[in-house]
C-alpha cells in the first residue's frame, strides 16, 4: 500500500508539473498571439495613416488644379476641412489630417494641412528679421547667419568653426543652408526653451502634460494654447514659383520690351513707353515703384540730362540689352509726366508682373495664412500693423494679389516697397500630421511629411513617424 501511495503521489506531482508547464506554454502563446497582433495593429495603423497623407496630397494637387483654373491664389479649402479630413473611415480602422490653431486661431484643433510659407524661412530671413522673433538676441541671430554662411568668419557677436570644435563634444557648422528647423538647437544660444517651448516632444500639438501647469513636465501656463517656441514660426522649406494666380509665368518690367508689357491685361501702350522709360532712369526696386511711373515726356535732345540719368543707354546696362533697344527709340523722353499707375490699377495688374529675375520666390510669406508673429518680422511692419493684416483678410477675404496689402488701415507706399519682393499670396509647400487609428485595438500611429507641389507633381521633400 505504501508503495502503491508512493507512486500515486509521484504522478499527482507530474500531473501539477505537467499542468503548470502546460498553462506556462499557453499564457506564452498567448502573449506572442498577442503582441503579434499589436504588431498587425500598428502596422495596419502605419498604412492607414499613409493613406491620409496619400489623400490629402490628392486634394491639395485638385485644389491647386482648380485655383489655377479660376486664377485664384488662396481659398483656404484645404486647410480646415472635417468632411474631408476628420476620422475617415477606411478599412478595420481611421484616418485623420489635422494641425493645432494658433493662438490667433483660439488654439483649436482644425481638420486640414498647414503651409510652409506661413513661417519665416530662416535660410533666408536677414538678421533684422530674424531679431523680431520673440526671444531673439542679436547675438543669437548673428550666429545663425553665421552657421548658414559659407565662410568661418564669424559676425560681430556670432559663431564659428573654432568656437564649436571647443565644445563637448565637438562639432563643425553647416556653413550652408539648414536641412531642418531642429538643427537650430546646434547653434550658438538657441536653447529648447526658446526653440521648442512647451512643445518639447515636437510633435505640433497640445499634449495633456503641455497644458497642466507645472503638475509635469514642461512647465507651462495652462491657457489651453500650445506655445511652439521658435519651432512653431519658422522652416527651412518655403519657396513659390514666380507665377501668377493662373499659373503663367509673370512678365518682368525690369527687361521686357513695350511690346511684352503691352500684353498684360490693363498695361496700356502708353504705359508700356513709360514703364521702358523710368527704368532707363531708375531701377525698380519692387512693383510699388509703379506708382511713380509717370506720362513720358519728350526733352530738348540738345538739354543735358539729369545728373542721375545715363547720357546713354548703353550707361544703364544689367537691366537689360531687351530694354536698351526700346530706351534708344525713346532718346530723351523721361517718365516725369502726371503719373500713370494708380493704386486700384496697381491691384489689378500686381499679380501679372514682377522685378524678379528668378523662377523661384525661396523664402516668400504667405500673407494669407501667416500669422501675425510671423508677418511682424518683416521689414517696416509693426506688431500692430501685423493685427491690421491679419483683421483685414478676416473681414474682406484672402488677399487676390501682393497690392491689396494698400488697402490695410496704416499699410504705407514705403512699407509696401519694402515687403512686396518678400511676400506672395499663395503656399506650394504644405506640411501634413496624419493619425491612423485601428478600431479595435486603439492602435495609432501618425506620420508627418513636408511636400511640395511641382507641375504635374508632388515631391515629399521630409517625412517624419516620431510623434
């Protein structure tokens, strides 16, 4: 009996054994079924938020198809739009575009894509206008310049090479263009405080812990509103082809002959003349200088000319050997007559002319979608007059073309002679946050991408999944 006993308990022992070893196995398997499908999840989440990207580049290419086809610069389709863009239903889960308003916007969260060209592009910003940012010392500002330019001179105030390779652990400056807005945290004084504000992960949006006082970290005054810092307000990517609303190419009056100019919709021959007459005399320096070309008025050809005039036309140069042969039938003529351009005219023919020589506006704001922040840095605007640009385009509608900016209550002549080369009407570079979401599970992933429209085409110029 003892022996029998023995043997019960040592296959009762086998059996708890057995079992034990058996329920391991299972709470194993399920636990690789489990992060299996957590892993089919965020995979199936990946692809989902693809798929938004992939649909609002499509809306973004249509709606820049139909803003051609109605030469309109702006309509703002695509930047708040829930029927197209909040939780779109797609397979097993969802989609979403979205982007985090502005403190001007109340802080909200839209449905749609942001632009590019509503920031201050720091490869291209002069030190002036990078000072006017919140924050900014000169100093900081010098050694931006510094970083970017191509020699290891450094500014008064800046950094270079030697200061840098002093540093734990050392590193070298771009001495180029920044490939990205992170790479400021690199130069000489720009700390994450001043770069990156509350919005320490970088990710856009207003996270729980960025709006909960000092309860965790960041530190931040619980107003509701995601304060970017400096990450919020400028880019690397901004750029718009020198072209008017209905995609063709602009007729430069720096060059051009009467005859080109006489082709724009409401230049008149008579003002084509004088157009080739005053810049025989003066440069444009941007198209405000329309306001000052006057009638053409033919002098005494044996009256000397006026100390700043070129005796010859062949003494003007640059601007161009296209215009000389027109300054030569026009010998003595001056543009010094009742003025011919006037403001309204001004509006209706600015989209259609330019003093650019490029095909490109690298570096141009948006006036349409800027925010005031952002517009206060350019030159001759106030704070005050950056609220003025913004109120108006709230009241009156998008800005059609660059000369509309008269219209703003306090928008000088000479304000607008020193904005208009740095500003446009419309973005072609567009920034898109989408989220994927799997039903289910919860599982979400979201990816972010700059692209940019090109004919026929749309190049992804960064691409982003660490948010």
């Amino acid at each position: 009996m003892r022996k029998r006993g023995s043997i019960l308990v040592g296959l009762l022992w086998c059996l708890a054994l057995l079992s034990v070893l058996v329920i391991g196995l299972l709470h194993s398997a399920h636990l690789d079924l489990r992060v299996t499908k957590n892993q089919g999840d965020q995979i199936q989440a990946h692809y989902l938020a693809l798929a938004g990207i992939e649909k609002a580049k499509a809306l973004i290419y249509h709606d820049a198809a139909d803003r051609k086809r109605s030469a309109k610069n702006h309509n703002g389709a695509v930047y708040d739009s829930a029927q197209d863009f909040r939780d779109v239903s797609f397979g097993r889960g969802q989609f979403r575009v979205f982007r985090q308003g502005g403190r001007e916007e109340g802080g909200k969260l839209f449905y749609g894509i942001a632009d590019e060209e509503s920031r201050l592009n720091v490869n291209r910003a002069s030190a002036d206008e990078l000072g006017k940012l919140y924050g900014m010392r000169p100093e900081i500002a010098a050694a931006i310049l510094d970083w970017r330019d191509p020699d290891n001179t450094p500014t008064p105030g800046g950094a270079e090479a030697e200061y840098y390779a002093s540093l734990q652990p050392p590193y070298l400056p771009r001495n180029g263009p920044l490939q990205t807005t992170r790479e400021m945290l690199m130069i000489s004084g720009v700390t994450r405080e001043l770069f990156l504000g509350e919005d320490t992960n970088q990710n856009g949006l207003l996270d729980p812990e960025e709006d909960d006082g000092r309860d965790s970290l960041p530190p931040d005054n619980r107003d509701g509103i995601l304060d970017t810092g400096w990450s919020g307000l400028v880019t690397v990517d901004s750029s718009v082809l020198n072209r008017n609303a209905a995609g063709e190419e602009r007729v430069n009056i720096q060059s051009s002959d009467e005859k080109t100019l006489a082709a724009v919709r409401g230049i008149s021959a008579e003002l084509a003349k004088a157009i080739v007459v005053y810049r025989g005399q003066k440069e444009f320096q941007s198209l405000a200088d329309l306001l000052d070309v006057g009638a053409v008025i033919q002098q005494n050809p044996n009256q000397p000319p006026p100390a700043n005039q070129p005796r010859n036309a062949t003494q003007s140069t640059a601007r161009g050997r296209a215009a000389q042969s027109n300054q030569g039938a026009n010998s003595g003529a001056q543009a010094t007559g009742p003025k011919l351009v006037s403001q309204e005219l001004l509006m209706e023919i600015a989209d259609d002319v330019t003093t650019l020589s490029q095909d490109t506006q690298p570096g141009a704001i948006n006036i349409n979608t800027a925010s005031a922040e952002v517009l206060a840095c350019l030159p001759g605007i106030s704070q005050e007059l950056a609220q003025a640009i913004v109120a108006y385009r709230r009241s009156a509608g998008f800005f059609p073309n660059v000369a509309y900016l008269l219209k703003v209550d306090g928008f000088t002549r000479d304000i607008f002679k020193q904005v208009a080369p740095k500003v446009c009407c419309r973005s072609e570079t567009f920034r898109i946050l989408c989220e994927g979401k799997v039903n289910s599970t919860g599982a979400r992933k979201r990816i972010q991408v700059i692209v940019r429209l090109k004919p026929g085409d749309i190049e992804t110029l960064s691409w982003r999944e660490d948010l």
